[in-house]
C-alpha cells in the first residue's frame, strides 16, 4: 500500500458533512458509536447509564485543544444529538 495520499484527500470541508452521524455494529454486539464530523472531529463510544442519561466517550481525530468548558460542551451536544436521533436504547 502506498503511502501517498492524493492533495485532494487531504482537504476537509465541514460544510461537506453532517455534524454527527452514529455507527451501529454490525455484529450483533449493542456498541454504538456517534462521529462528529466538524472539526475536532473523533469517534465517541455511547455509554448508556442505569438512569438512562447517555455519555460520550470520545477518541479524538484532531486536537481538541485546552477548553475544557468547550469539550464539556461538545460532548453534552453529542450526547443531546444521539438522544433525538434515536439511537439504540
């Protein structure tokens, strides 16, 4: 496999993409995933709590700086978003 990746690729529109998405496995396990597509983008395992309140767990693609206030947030967001968009339960 080439290292090479065209210039092309290398440009990363948020306007291109939805904010979030969420993965579901295909496997038959219950892990589930929400993608934030806008930077900083990362991949965020969905915990789900015996209260039913969900957390995100997330692994970030980009850097997702110092604010911690501001990465609460995103994660609240995240969290917000999955809930409306029906994700498993």
């Amino acid at each position: 496999m080439s290292d090479y990746v065209p210039e092309d690729n290398k440009i990363w529109s948020d306007e291109d993409w939805p904010k979030f998405m969420v993965a579901h496995p295909c496997d038959g396990s219950d892990t589930e995933c929400v993608i934030h597509l806008h930077r900083p983008r990362f991949v965020g395992h969905v915990l789900h709590a015996k209260d039913g309140s969900v957390g995100i767990m997330p692994i970030f693609i980009d850097d997702p700086g110092t604010d911690v206030q501001a990465i609460a947030k995103l994660m609240r967001l995240a969290g917000e978003w999955y809930n409306e968009c029906g994700g498993m339960k």
